[in-house]
C-alpha cells in the first residue's frame, strides 16, 4: 500500500500524531514547571535538580538510539505506543512520589518514554505525505509548543489554587491513558517492512563527518532549548522574586510563541528554504534572548517572545536528515538525536553548577551562547549540503568529501 497516496489512512495517523505530540510535551516540561515545588519539598539545591535532569536525559538519550533501531524493525507505531505505556508508567510513580529518589525514578521512566515517542513521530511524519514536508513536520512540533505551554501553565494555575503536586500528575496521567487506547485503533503506514530486514553498515554511518556536523548543531541547539524549559522559571524565581504562577506564566509564553512559530514556520520554510531559514531563526533568537537577558526584569518578556525563533530549528533540520539520508534513515536519526541528546545533557548539567558558581543570571548566558554555536554548525551543514539536499541518495552522501568550510 503506498502510504503517501492512501489519504484515508494517513489523515486519522496525523491528526493521533499530533495530539499524542501535545500530550508529550505536557508531561516532557513537568520537571522544568516542578523544580521550585521539589526544591521547596525535599529541600535539593540546583546541583540536586542538575542530577534529576541529566538522569532523565539519559534516559531519554539511550532509548532514543534504541527506538532508531526499533523503528526499522518493528515499525513506528508499535514504537510509539511502547513509548506511551513508559510515560504513563513514569507519570503514575510521580503521583506516588514520597522522595526526591522516586521523583527521579518517574522523571526517568517519563523521559524514557518521551524518546521513544518522539523518535517515533520525527521519522513517520516525513512519508505520510510527499508533499509540504517543511509545513507537516513543523505542525507536528507546533503541536509539542503547544503542549509544553499547556503544561508549564496548567501546573503554575493549579499548584496557585492549593492543588497536591501529586494530583496533577494523575489527572496527566488519565489523559495519557485515553489517547493510548485510541491511538491502538489508528493505522499507521508500516513504512519499516522494506527495512526490517536490511543491514545496517554502522562503520560507514559513524564514518561520516556529516553526523557529527549534524550532532554538535543540533546538540548545542537542543542544550539551549532544554536549558529554557528547564531553567526558565528556576531563573525568574530567584533572580527576580517571580512565584511560581508567575514564572509560569512566562514560562508559557515562551512555549505559546514557540509554538506559533512552529504554526506559521513551514510555510516560511517551504518558501525560503530550509537551512536557510534555520540560520535567520538562529540569529533572531541569539539576538533576542541575549537583550532579554542583559535588560534585567524588562527583559523577561523578551526572553519569552524569543520561543518563535527557536521554533522551526528542530523539525526542519529533522526533516534535511531524512532528506540527504535515504536508506536506514530511522536509525541515522536517532544516531544523531541521541549524540545530540548527549551533548545537550552535559549542557544542562553545567547550567546546575553554573547556576550555583558564577549566579543565576550570569548562568543563563549559556543559553544564547549555545545558540550561537548551532547557528555556526548549520551553516557549516548548509554548505556541504546545498547540493545534494533536494535530490539525495545515501550511497553519493557517504561517498562525497566533506570538507569542514566556513567561508
């Protein structure tokens, strides 16, 4: 069955696509709108924090190298709903959570659960349609903006009206539990069987400089995005006094204007070009979080607003992997998601220690800083890619010389 022509099975999988991207995002941005909660509950520090976020994110980065694999094999759907059994399995030892430690424990499961759904979604989208590529993966990630910007406010709004903090996690829980259940009836295209039995050359894949390229640009990027939806609100609470329904309430905005971003974003995108695009994005973003920074409490708008120019980097260097990458293209994107999971997990454990050594403030430099060497990196990818990005096979890829030119 060609999936990119059945429009009666592909619409239903996107529509699931996209609102099991929002419930995602809801429970991935949990532990960034928590941290104050857990820091006044169980009495941690930011170094304590660092380590729940760097355990969970290596959850997530394993498991995101596994569910590459798994993708080939036993095909994106199946992925996805493995994915969505963890999150509710980490979500559910969250609601329970009598100790820093199991607070940890669900954080991990969560994250594990949101690599393996997240792996699932960024390499299915690409072939459920030919067409508008740019425009299907950014609504895709327009959803997960959404979500994040659900969750950051929800959690402010209802901790403000005297909710338990374990109650929230089950009401996320019940929600997660009924989209699992309806996305069993949804088909999905079973795009892996023509791969499930193909070998995957790992010493030619890791051979090539253009993963690596990739990894740093996307891995600097993810720290810097991370670093926000982690950090945002710890930074507002004690650098400017914000409580906890306030700094959520920025915390959104920047979510809500990401998320707009990712709305309008692929049609931009189709229009200009997509590194192209990514590099103006970058240097709004730079330009704009760095002001946001430096102006003190007037600027925390800013820092906010800025979410609109994060918002197509992520989808649309997804989609130019799956584009200059044709055959195991699944496993080389979670190769490169996790190598940049890695990096960006080092990026937010130092933001703990810088956090605590040289200021909150100061700290959250990092941020503009690690946008500013994605930008480099993407336009280094730009430049060796340019050639072969509309019309690329795996086999002129791996034999063609990357030289590393920035001019």
């Amino acid at each position: 069955m060609d999936a990119n022509n059945d429009k009666s099975l592909n619409i239903p999988a996107i529509a699931f696509i996209f609102l099991i991207m929002v419930v995602m995002a809801i429970t991935d941005n949990l532990k960034g709108a928590f941290i104050p909660t857990y820091k006044r509950i169980f009495s941690v520090n930011d170094i304590n924090v660092g380590y729940m976020i760097t355990a969970a994110s290596i959850g997530y980065i394993i498991f995101t190298y596994i569910g590459g694999f798994l993708c080939e094999k036993i095909g994106q759907k199946k992925v996805v709903i493995l994915g969505t059994i963890a999150m509710l399995s980490g979500l559910t030892i969250l609601s329970q959570a009598n100790s820093f430690t199991m607070v940890i424990m669900g954080t991990v499961v969560n994250s594990i659960g949101v690599s393996l759904i997240s792996i699932g979604a960024n390499t299915i989208a690409p072939v459920l349609f030919i067409s508008y590529q740019a425009i299907l993966m950014n609504l895709t990630h327009f959803c997960y903006g959404l979500g994040s910007a659900a969750g950051q406010r929800f959690v402010g709004i209802m901790i403000g009206r005297g909710m338990d903090w374990r109650k929230i996690f089950v009401l996320v829980a019940a929600a997660v539990l009924v989209v699992l259940i309806a996305f069993l009836f949804v088909k999905v295209p079973s795009v892996h069987e023509e791969n499930k039995n193909s070998k995957i050359n790992t010493r030619e894949i890791f051979s090539n400089k253009l993963i690596y390229l990739y990894t740093i640009a996307l891995g600097f990027y993810i720290g810097a995005e991370w670093c926000t939806g982690n950090w945002f609100m710890n930074y507002t609470n004690k650098v400017f006094n914000f409580d906890q329904s306030s700094g959520s309430y920025y915390a959104a905005l920047f979510f809500t204007t990401f998320a707009i971003g990712r709305f309008i974003g692929g049609f931009i995108v189709e229009k200009t070009g997509y590194l192209r695009s990514v590099m103006v994005s970058l240097i709004a973003a730079l330009v704009v979080y760095f002001f946001g920074i430096s102006m003190g409490i007037g600027g925390v708008m800013f820092i906010s607003l800025s979410g609109i120019f994060f918002a197509i980097v992520f989808p649309t260097v997804i989609l130019t992997v799956n584009k200059v990458f044709k055959e195991n293209t699944a496993y080389i994107t979670g190769t490169i998601i996790t190598l940049a999971s890695i990096l960006s997990t080092v990026i937010n454990l130092l933001m703990g220690y810088l956090n605590k050594f040289i200021g909150v403030k100061n700290a959250f430099y990092a941020v503009p800083v690690c946008l500013a060497v994605a930008l480099v990196f993407v336009f280094i990818i730009h430049n060796n890619t340019k050639e072969y990005l509309y019309d690329a096979t795996y086999d002129n890829i791996k034999k063609t010389k990357f030289d590393i030119n920035i001019v």
